[in-house]
C-alpha cells in the first residue's frame, strides 16, 4: 500500500492506574456504549460458494455451511468487547418487547450478569435484526431491518444513564433515523447535553445506505453540525471518504498518507481533538489536534498525559491472523482504542492495543466472542505478535 509511515513502534506494555474507582459502584467511571443495536443471524458459506452471486439466486436452494445467532451492532460489538476486556460498562440501546428483544436480552446476560440494565425496551417497537451472508474468501453482506433503532431519540438517554461515566461513546448514526435526519439536530441535542455533563465524547460511524434515506444525507453538513460535540471520532476510511470526499471515494482513489492526512485535517478543523481511521488489513491510521486547550476540553476522560497524545501522526499495522470472520472488527477495535484511553495509555500503545483487540475478532465468525481480557490480548503482543507488515 503507497503509504509512508511516520511512526511505527512495537515495544514492552506497562498498565497506567485507573485513578478514583469505585469497585463496589458498577456505574463510577465505566464507558457508556449507546446507539444501534441488532440481532445477528450469520450464515457462513461452503468452500464453493465464493461471491453472493453464486448463492443468492432466484429458485435455487443453497446450504449454508454453519449459522450462528449472535448481537451484533455497534452497541453489542464495542460494549461487550469492552466488557470482555474487563472495562466497566454500560449499554443503551432500544429495542422492542418482542422475541428477538428477549433473545436480545438472554445473549447479553450470558456475558454478563446486569448488562442490560441500561437497555430501553419499548412495548410496540420490533427489536433490530440482521442477515449477515458470508462467502468464502470476500467481506460479508448484511440484510437490516432498523426496527427500533430508528425512533431512538435523546430523551431515550436520561441523566440516570451518564451518572459517574467517564466516556460516551455513540455507534452508528447513519442507521439510525431520527439520529441522521434533519441534519443530525437530535444528536447534535443529544451530544450537547453529554459534554455539559462533562464527559469524553466517542462517535463510530457506518457506511450509509446510499439507495435508502441515508445515501440523501449531506454527510459532510451532518459532520459539520455534530463534530463540535464529539471528542474522539473513529470512522473507517470508506465511511469517511464516501462523506467527506466522494468523488475519491467513488473512483475508487488508493489510500495513501496524503489522502488520510487531508480527511484527517478536514475532521480536526471540525472540532475533534483526534480521529482514528480504521483501515481493515491495513490497520489504523491517527492524528490528533495540536492545540493543547482542545485535548483540556476533552472532559473526564481525557488523557492522562495530554503532551504525548497532542499534535500525532501514527500508523499502526494489522496483526497476522487466520481470519474466520470479519463482522464487528472495526467495532472491536474501536473497543480496544477507547480501553487504552480509559487506562491511560499513550497513543502508541492505545492504537496498538485497537489493531490488536480487532485482530482478536476476526477469529471467531461473530463480532465480540473472539475478545479475550485485556491481560490476554497485551501478552499475545509482548510475546511478538507478527503484523502484517512483517509478512
């Protein structure tokens, strides 16, 4: 890939202390995870079913290789990722009072007692699903029906929800109704109310529907709006070229260091204080602001030594793994980003720890159940885990 990388480091880990926790209050200094949630139903394909194409074909009969029903969306994928690296943390999502709200709530609970504690159930409400398809050898294809996700709304989120946290983090806005519509004023409400409660602000993106609603949204505009309110922003780089430059995105433009660079700036002049590009099995690519004032108005979460993480350019490559599934990497490795920030780290070692954790994912067909803790992920990389770079 013509990139030049910058920085590029791999070296020994050291855990900063989480300063002020309360152990005996499961709500003092956690990660709220909020936003879009949806049942998983994952059909993986034999060895000779290599394009959907060859599978989804009118009148024929394909067998799926294995099916697996998992949750799946950003609040799933990130959260219990968190969880599963032993964060403490909450999630809020909406869903109905339906069967796949109850098999919903079961998955959850089977991975941790009082996860969905936090959870808006709605009587009325169909609780999100999707088909995730996945052929042999190339990415996957969702089928989506937003369900509940779509009439999620501020007030949905009370002060009872933000009590004690230390970082918000909000996933998926483009699948969300009436988060995207009108030039994002609900989550620009949302969000302002947030960072008056003086917490760390964290936005996830996905790739919008460009036949459906979502592909009419002036994404740039939308960004414009919300931005201001959002600390830490972790889009993937089809995401965040399709809204901010989509001709590029459209032609199909290689990523190099001076297309991230300018999409990066373009997003710091918006207001962020830094922004992580996810960039599959190329890894992560960073920047941070250089204003030091910026990376102070970050809140309660903001790092706790704020010169190693002003004014960076980081490259960080994918680690070597023998991938069984994609779905939920990225969300994942937002999860590791945000634990490293939680736990004090520099950025070097936060964005490692991001490639890493996503990395995890991939070894199991669903999002989060590859996640080990965090003790487990940081040895496999003190031991010398191979990156793709050193293939």
């Amino acid at each position: 890939m013509p990139i030049s990388i910058k920085r590029f480091h791999i070296f020994g880990w050291f855990l900063h202390p989480v300063n002020n926790m309360d152990k005996t209050n499961p709500f003092k200094n956690d990660i709220v995870v909020a936003g879009q949630i949806c049942l998983d139903i994952i059909l993986m394909f034999a060895d000779n079913i290599t394009d959907l194409a060859s599978a989804v074909v009118p009148g024929k009969c394909v067998v799926a290789e294995n099916a697996a029903i998992s949750t799946g969306g950003s609040v799933a994928n990130t959260g219990l990722a968190l969880h599963q690296l032993g964060i403490p943390t909450r999630l809020i999502a909406k869903i109905g009072a339906d069967a796949f709200g109850k098999s919903m709530r079961q998955l959850l609970e089977q991975k941790g007692k009082g996860l969905t504690d936090t959870m808006i159930e709605k009587e009325g409400e169909i609780t999100s699903y999707s088909i995730v398809l996945i052929p042999k050898h190339t990415d996957r294809s969702f089928l989506y029906v937003p369900g509940a996700n779509n009439t999620f709304q501020s007030d949905d989120i009370t002060d009872d929800h933000l009590q004690g946290a230390r970082i918000f983090h909000f996933g998926y806005p483009p699948e969300m109704k009436l988060i995207y519509a009108n030039q994002g004023k609900e989550f620009i409400r949302l969000m302002r109310r947030v960072k008056n409660k003086g917490l760390t602000t964290s936005l996830d993106m996905a790739f919008p529907d460009v036949n459906g609603e979502p592909g009419k949204i002036n994404w740039f505009d939308w960004l414009q709006g919300s931005l201001p309110f959002i600390d830490v922003f972790l889009p993937s780089f089809d995401e965040i070229c399709f809204m901010l430059e989509p001709q590029k995105y459209q032609k199909k433009t290689p990523i190099d260091a001076g297309l991230l660079r300018n999409l990066a700036n373009q997003v710091l002049e918006m207001g962020v204080a830094m922004v992580m590009i996810k960039l599959g099995e190329h890894g992560i690519y960073f920047q941070s602001t250089d204003d030091p004032s910026r990376l102070d108005m970050m809140g309660a979460g903001k790092p706790s030594k704020p010169a190693k993480w002003l004014n960076q350019t980081i490259w960080v490559p994918s680690f070597q793994v023998d991938v069984i599934g994609t779905t939920g990497a990225g969300d994942c490795a937002v999860a590791g980003f945000l634990a490293g920030l939680f736990k004090g780290l520099d950025p070097d070692e936060a964005l490692t720890m991001a490639c890493a954790v996503g990395a995890f994912s991939t070894e199991c067909a669903d999002a989060a159940s590859g996640v080990p803790h965090w003790d487990t992920v940081k040895n496999r990389v003190d031991q010398g885990w191979a990156t793709l770079q050193e293939h």
